[in-house]
C-alpha cells in the first residue's frame, strides 16, 4: 500500500536521523513504526486474571526464597491497640 502524508519539516528530520542511524530507508522507519502504533499493547488482556499474569515468573524463586523475601518483620516496636 501506498501512503502520502504531510509531516512536518522537524518530523522529517528525525525520521532521516533515525533512518541514517540504522543504515535503512527513510520510508522503511516511518512504516515500523506505523505498524508499532497500531498493535495491540504488550501486556495481560484486561481479562487476565493474577495467576496468568504470574506464569512467566512461576518457579523462578524457591519457596524458601519465597518466604524469606517476603517475611513479616518481627519488630515490636509499634504499639498496636486492639479493641
């Protein structure tokens, strides 16, 4: 597909640095990052639940690492009133 667009001068310019500095044509950037625009976020869907959300990280820390990262501080030094 064939596309012309109006951009401005300092768009232009950006998009040639950007081009020159990856050694790739100007019009080659310009449809990336098109393409980058109209993907769908990375990320859980909205519908993902926590264990989902979770799964790339499942199994990486023992459960011994597990409780000692997130241990309760044994400190008394706060006084608590309790009905």
């Amino acid at each position: 597909m064939t596309l012309t667009l109006d951009i401005r001068p300092e768009v232009q310019a950006e998009l040639a640095r950007q081009a020159a500095a990856q050694g790739r044509p100007i019009e080659s950037v310009a449809a990336s990052l098109l393409e980058q625009a109209v993907r769908p976020p990375a990320g859980p869907p909205p519908d993902a639940d926590l264990i989902d959300i979770g799964s790339p990280v499942r199994g990486l820390l023992s459960d011994e690492e597990v409780d000692r990262l997130f241990a309760r501080n044994p400190s008394t030094g706060r006084l608590v009133d309790l009905p």
